[in-house]
C-alpha cells in the first residue's frame, strides 16, 4: 500500500498452515518446514535445520554443495526454498530492485539426489529471472524474464517461452508499477496442481501514459526514465487472465466479464484443482467486489460470490498484508475463508464453492491479520484487540463458526503481541512489547502458549522502562469525535512552565501512528533525544486510519481526505493544547508521505494552530497520484472533482503564515516531484516564504546516496531547532 509513513512500516508475516508456492522473493521472518516441527536457517553457509522441541541442528545443504562449476566460493543468498519432498532448493541470488523490492535476479537449483547445482534461465540476460517456481511434479521450473514467461525443463535445461510479445508496457507474469504498489501484486503466475498448465496475468499498459523522472546525476548529460502511471481520473491498464497449456503453448484467455479499463483482477489462484481458476474482480470505484471460477478449458466465467459497499472494499481486507498470493482451501477444497466488513466490522466468513457464507468470527470488534489456517483441527488463529484499537492479541475460533473466541496472548502482558505460527499450529515464534517495555520474543507451543524454554521466556525477560515518559490517552474534541494519542513528555517537566511541542502525523487510510508498542514515540529523523531537549511529542490517530475501530470508522473519510482527517487532527490538538504547560508559539507538526500530505494541510487549513512544518514527499495535489489508491478512497474526479480540490493541500497554500521546510526526492517513482514544483509554483505566487529541499534522484524513501540519511536528519533537527527551539521558558 502506498503513502505508508517510513518509521511505522511493519512487516506483517502472514503464515498459513500449509505448505505453498515453492518460491519466494524477499528473506522469510522464519523458514518453517512443512511439517511444523523445526525451523531452517543458514548458518556459516550451511543451511540448517533446529528442531523445535529438542534444538537438535541437522546440517540439510553444506556450502560445499552451493559451489557452481569453475567457481571458489559457495553462492551468496537469503533466499531459498525447498520443495516439499526436500529433494531440489531453489535459491534466489545476485538480486536487482524493482521498485520496491529486488525481485529481479539470477536462480539456481540444486538437485540435493545427484548434488547437482544448475543455474536457470542460463541463456537469458544475467539477473533478469523473475518468481522462478519448480513445478509441482519436480520436473520444469518457470519464470519470467523481460516481461515474457518462459517454462524450463530440469533434466535437460532446454528452455521454451511461454509468451513472446513481452515488452516494458506489454507484460507478462508480472504487473505495472500500480498493481505493485497498490495491490501487492507482484508474482504474476501460477502453477495448476497437475503441473500441465500456467495461468498468468498480463498486463497491457499501453493505454497508460508514461511519467517521465529525470536522473540528472549519473551522467554528464541527463536520462529519462519514463513510467507508466495512471494517474488519478485515468483509466485502469486492462488486465486479462491467461492459461496456457505447457506442453503445446496454447493459451486459453478467461472471458471475465465486463470492460477491462473499468476493473482490476487483484486475485487469481487455482481453484483447488486443475481445471479452474478463481479469480477476484473489484470494479473501478472499488466498491463492488466480484468472485468468479473460470473454466481453464472454455474460458467461461461465473460470478458466484459478490460484495458491495457504499464506500469502498479495502483489496485483501488486510487479513494476509503484502502477501497477496494463495487461497485459503479447506476441507478437501470444498470451502475457503474470506474476510469482508460487510456487517460494519472486519470478521472472517466460511465460503462453500458455491458462494454461501457462515460467519466464524462474531462480535463487535475487527480482525486485524490471520495468522494460521489449521484445517487439520479445525482452528483459524488471527491478530485482534476487542477493546483497546492500540493493541493486538493472538486469538483462535473455530472454523465452522460455532466456536466462541478464545484468547491466546497471556492476559498479563498488555499491549502489542505478534506470532509467526508454524504450519499446524504446533509452534510460534512469540514477540511482545507495549510503549514502556522494551521487545522481547520467546518459541512458544499452542494452543497453551507454554514457551520451549523458561529461562528465556518473555516472562522471565521482560525490562520495563522504568524513566519512560510516555502516556496513551484519548482526547475528544469539539465535534465529540474521541481520539487515541499518545504523548512524549519532556525529562524534568515542570507543569509550571512552558514547553514546546511536536506532533507526528500521518491520517490516511494507509496506516495508523497510534500504536502501544516500544519505541514507536521515538522521532527517527531528531539528531538527539527529544525529551532531554525539553519538546513534548504527541500523535494522534484520527478517523480514517486503519485502526481496529470497525468499519464505520476507517470509512468516514470516503471522499474527505485531506478534510476529516485534517480536521480531527486540529482539534485534537487545540484540545491539547489548552494545557497552560504548552507553550502555542511553540508548535510544530511534521510528517512523511501521506503524512507530509498531512502537515501541509494543517499548515495552511490551521496556521493559528501549527506555527512550523517540515513536510517530507508529500502528494500536494490529489490528482497527481495514482489511480487506484485515491479513487479508493474518494471515488472518481469526473463523478465529484470538488473533493480532490478540497482535499489537496495545493489549494490552500495561500493561508501559509508560520516556518515550512518542504522536502521531496526527484527521483521519487510514487509521489513524484510534480506535486512539488506545483506547491513551489503556488507558494511563489502567493509571495510565501518558505524552504526547499530537493533530494537529486533519491525515490520515496530518501535512502539512497552515500550521506543521505545523516544529511536529511542534521537538516530536520537544526531546523526544528531554530524555527521551534528547545526547552522550557
């Protein structure tokens, strides 16, 4: 999901009880082994295995084995899976980023029978294989590389394209920068169970018009880089489903209906069988989400589950974050889980094949993420907090929805909780901490949750911050909307004086700031410790953010971002601030992304409020960002361009009164440098004195470049320093 802000992007690992897709692209939280008893890592080269209840290691791959032909040493990876009879390792190495993540690289396979190590796709262009996976026979191994699918044979190596008419804006296998990275879609493939076919995306972006990013700094004359963005208002790239038959490369496209510039297919997967696929088709306002079983043989689609929604169906409902790939099948393939907020919270449902429903989850409260599927036993263990949004607890019920909820986490431990649970549920890895303990993990076994070892149990080994200075508390503002906050307080604070104060923002549907964890009070980008200095910090989570506060919550900003939330924001803090202990001229706000999006807002919507800002990668006018990621959330600017004008920071510039540092990477793919010489354009129009920092050919994160971090946290500290200075008065 785009316009996360950097300190609070987490990983969420998503394991379900079964073992999947031989194939992976980034490095695992922890590599299970299908049977769920032990783990695998590498160590010294080797790759190992520790089982669980005894902490044996048994040594499955020696570097030795990882050596190529004519080469000294043994290949370098973290990235690796065994197929489920342990017989080949695939491995991912000398990986290239695209976009986000390196997915681009060069794979291997080793035969662990012959102790024969080959390279794939050794006549195509070094580091261009892409989600490479062994066939679930053992036989072929399929990739993509330069937008074309291709299948190899592991006997004899031969290579043969699946797809020929691949090119940057043509694609095969894989998607556009869109899909990427506002649906997580990236492995664009998939194996059918009897390994004679591959369904396949294919992408055609050439309908789409390219942003052209300018690198001014590689070279004495500069070059284009051009991507393919739609942007918002834009239509959709079309998206078909293919199947292609391996043995005679015909291709059979699936006939799902309706025009494919006027929806997205986010989800495919094998119907838990060789002779169909399922597929989730979402409209373009993404308020109406379709589900279909394509027939592999005809083409014929049919629509057999449909959800509507008077604002929008957040893609995955969040139930498997950055893990778009599989289905949940269960009982012999005969019924799936699905999650929708159709009944106002997020809760979990049991589907037949034929699209019935039976909730499993019941209650007014949300799921946050499932976390395992333990079909054999009956279980779904999932993440939720039932009465406090700032905190996560494991819980399990039963999967045919007559089971009552069961809570897993140890009730003395209060706040955030996170497991990566081992397929079926006989282990977890157990991680805690709240906003004055510091992190602390343990393996535990479940459902008991009994740690492995006592010695190093979380509660033997919890460390309270004794000196910590934060609080949680909610605030509830003029216009009776109660919100969650927390609050850094100075060291030595004396109420009696009068101090200044930051806040952090964020505010968009995309991630939330509130949450009671260690160290999430922390200011990443200070050059020092905020508290000794004498700033109070705060944040506050107001409506429209992903918290646990069902879905008339996250939902109320439909159309209204850059309002609803701005305005809660500002109301929360002239709450706050009617503290005497603040001091008013005194207070700044910065933020990063959506949040940098934030702070422009309340700069201008509230200069008597916000007195400095410091807003980093911002997007200053809403129609410049993508498509899917705001039609989402505020629907078509053809159907109401009044929304995007209100909710643009742009339109508002003019009301600037107090300090802002602007900053903004030209090289920056997702909130591309436009939005920041439009806001410069308007800024100078209006006559406003204000500062600007351009990152040469830095992208979204700002962390490329030798000095780059170091630079932009001496460049926000000193001018927090100056223009909201320290200390009490």
């Amino acid at each position: 999901m785009t316009c996360k802000p950097v300190r609070f992007l987490i990983l969420i690992i998503f394991s379900v009880c079964t073992f999947t897709s031989f194939s992976q692209f980034r490095p695992k939280q922890i590599n299970w082994t299908s049977d769920g008893n032990s783990t695998l890592s590498i160590k010294e080269g080797n790759i190992v295995k520790t089982d669980l209840k005894t902490n044996n290691q048994t040594i499955l791959v020696k570097r030795e084995q990882l050596i190529p032909a004519g080469a000294e040493e043994p290949l370098k990876f973290n990235i690796y899976s065994f197929s489920p009879d342990y017989k080949m390792l695939l491995i991912f190495t000398n990986t290239a980023r695209v976009w986000r993540y390196h997915t681009r690289g060069d794979y291997w396979v080793l035969d662990l029978a012959s102790n024969q190590l080959t390279q794939l796709g050794k006549s195509l262009p070094s580091q261009s294989l892409m989600f490479a996976k062994i066939s679930p026979d053992g036989k072929q191994a399929a990739y993509v590389s330069e937008h074309n699918l291709y299948v190899e044979d592991l006997t004899s190596h031969k290579i043969k394209p699946l797809t020929v008419d691949g090119t940057r804006k043509f694609i095969n296998g894989t998607f556009d920068w869109v899909y990427e990275e506002e649906f997580g879609c990236r492995d664009g493939f998939r194996w059918s169970p009897d390994s004679k076919k591959i369904a396949f995306w294919q992408v055609d972006a050439t309908k789409i018009r390219d942003y052209y990013m300018l690198n001014t700094t590689d070279s004495v004359y500069s070059r284009v880089i051009p991507v393919e963005y739609p942007k918002v208002g834009w239509p959709p790239s079309p998206v078909k489903i293919g199947v292609v038959t391996v043995d005679n490369d015909d291709i059979k496209w699936m006939n799902v209906p309706g025009d494919p510039q006027e929806h997205y297919i986010p989800r495919m997967e094998w119907a838990d069988n060789s002779s169909q696929v399922v597929l989730q088709q979402l409209n373009r306002k993404q308020n109406e989400s379709k589900l279909f079983y394509c027939d592999v043989n005809t083409g014929d689609a049919k629509n057999f589950y449909t959800e509507d929604d008077k604002a929008f169906i957040d893609i995955k409902s969040r139930w498997n974050d950055d893990d778009p790939t599989g289905w949940d099948w269960l009982n012999g393939g005969k019924q799936f889980l699905w999650v929708t907020e159709k009944d106002g919270w997020r809760h979990i449902y049991l589907l037949d094949r034929d699209g019935k429903e039976t909730l499993v989850t019941k209650g007014d409260y949300d799921i946050d993420n499932i976390k395992c599927i333990d079909d054999k036993n009956g279980y779904v263990y999932f993440m939720a907090s039932p009465n406090n949004a700032t905190q996560l607890y494991l819980f399990r019920t039963k999967l045919n929805g007559k089971g009552k909820l069961e809570p897993l986490s140890p009730q003395n431990l209060v706040g955030t909780h996170n497991y990566n649970i081992s397929p079926f549920a006989k282990y977890a890895f157990h991680t805690f901490s709240n906003y004055k303990t510091f992190p602390a993990s343990e393996w535990i076994t479940l459902p008991d949750g009994k740690p492995l070892n006592e010695d190093k149990s979380i509660a033997k080994n919890t460390r309270v911050n004794e000196n910590s200075n934060v609080e949680y508390f909610k605030v509830t503002t003029d216009d009776n909307v109660t919100l969650d906050a927390w609050i850094s307080k100075p060291v030595n604070f004396d109420s009696t004086k009068k101090y200044p104060v930051v806040f952090y923002v964020y505010g968009e549907p995309a991630a939330s700031t509130v949450g009671d964890e260690f160290g999430a009070q922390n200011n990443f980008l200070f050059n020092g410790d905020m508290s000794l200095e004498g700033y109070f910090q705060i944040s506050v989570d107001n409506r429209g953010t992903p918290s646990l506060r069902g879905a008339e919550w996250r939902k109320s900003i439909y159309g209204k971002i850059g309002r609803l939330n701005i305005r809660d924001q500002a109301m929360a803090a002239k709450k706050i601030l009617e503290k005497p202990y603040f001091d008013k001229d005194r207070v700044a706000v910065w933020g990063w992304s959506g949040g940098g999006s934030s702070t422009l807002n309340l700069m201008f919507q509230y200069p008597e409020i916000y007195k400095t800002g410091i807003a980093i990668a911002a997007v200053t006018n809403m129609l410049f960002y993508d498509n899917i990621y705001e039609e989402r959330y505020m629907g078509l600017p053809q159907d109401d361009m009044e929304n995007y004008v209100l909710g643009s920071a742009i339109h508002y510039a003019k009301n600037l009164k107090g300090n802002l540092l602007f900053i903004h990477g030209t090289g920056d793919d997702n909130v591309q440098y436009d939005n920041a010489e439009a806001l410069l354009n308007e800024l100078i129009k209006y006559n406003k004195t204000f500062q600007f920092m351009p990152f040469p050919n830095r992208t979204h994160s700002l962390s490329e470049g030798e000095g780059t971090r170091k630079f932009l946290s001496t460049l926000y500290t000193d001018y927090l320093r100056k223009y909201c200075p320290p200390g009490a008065r």
